[in-house]
C-alpha cells in the first residue's frame, strides 16, 4: 500500500532549518500503515532534507559549516544566468540532497534518541514549501 500526503511549510530562507519530525510522524500515524518506510521529497532545487540532533548549538554549527563551506558572498557563475544571487543556495541543497527514507516499525519512526528530519531551506528570500511524502508498506 502507498499513502501520499504533502506538508506546507512557510520558510525564512537563508539557511532556515525546521524540525518536521512531528509532522511526518502525524503523517505516518494517520496513514494506516503499520511497517513499511516513509520517504520526504522537496520537489525544490534550493532546499534540502536531512537528520540531527536539533537543538540550537548543532542547528548553529550546521549553518555555520554551510557558510564556510559554501560562502553566499563569492562569485557563482548561476548568477550570470538568472541575477537571482542564489548560486550557494543551490549548490548546498545538491550537496545534503531532496530526500530522506526512515524506516517505518509499528506506525513509528525508525530514528534515533537525538535525531530529528529536518528541512533546510538555502534560497535568499522566504518561501512556501510543499513536501511530498509518501509511506509504502502494510
């Protein structure tokens, strides 16, 4: 069986990290099925999915590590092309990715003490993000 249902979230951008686990357990709780997985997509370029554990030192180091990492300041040739200044926006989506799977065990989450799914959104503006998320199993 596949369930899919979506979930609307309104971002700041600029590297904005939300806690959804709440949500996508809700999400699995309501759909009926017991085991099986779950999977969150952002049908986005500029915003990514992943696990920490959330709280505000970690959600700190994370963005601290993408502003190193990828700096919003220097130079992308994707801003030649468009003038959207979102060049780093994109590039450090592609480098966490546009989904996650969690094993689903007794209509709950498979995740660890610490860990919670987070979404990140890296566009320069704030934004209205839709989620797909599907559960498949019995």
């Amino acid at each position: 069986m596949v369930k899919t249902t979506y979930l609307s979230l309104m971002t700041r951008g600029n590297t904005d990290v939300q806690d959804i686990t709440a949500l996508v357990s809700r999400a699995v709780e309501e759909s009926g099925i017991e085991n099986g997985v779950v999977v969150i997509f952002t049908p986005s370029s500029t915003s990514a999915l992943t696990t920490i554990e959330y709280e505000p030192g970690c959600v700190s180091d994370l963005r601290r590590l993408f502003d190193e990492w990828i700096p919003a300041e220097r130079d992308y040739a994707h801003h030649y092309r468009w003038g959207d200044n979102n060049g780093h926006s994109h590039l450090r989506a592609s480098m966490l990715g546009p989904s996650i799977t969690i094993p689903v065990v007794e209509r709950h989450l498979c995740l660890g003490t610490w860990q919670q799914i987070i979404f990140i959104d890296f566009d320069v503006r704030p934004r209205q993000r839709r989620l797909v998320v599907q559960i498949l199993g019995t």
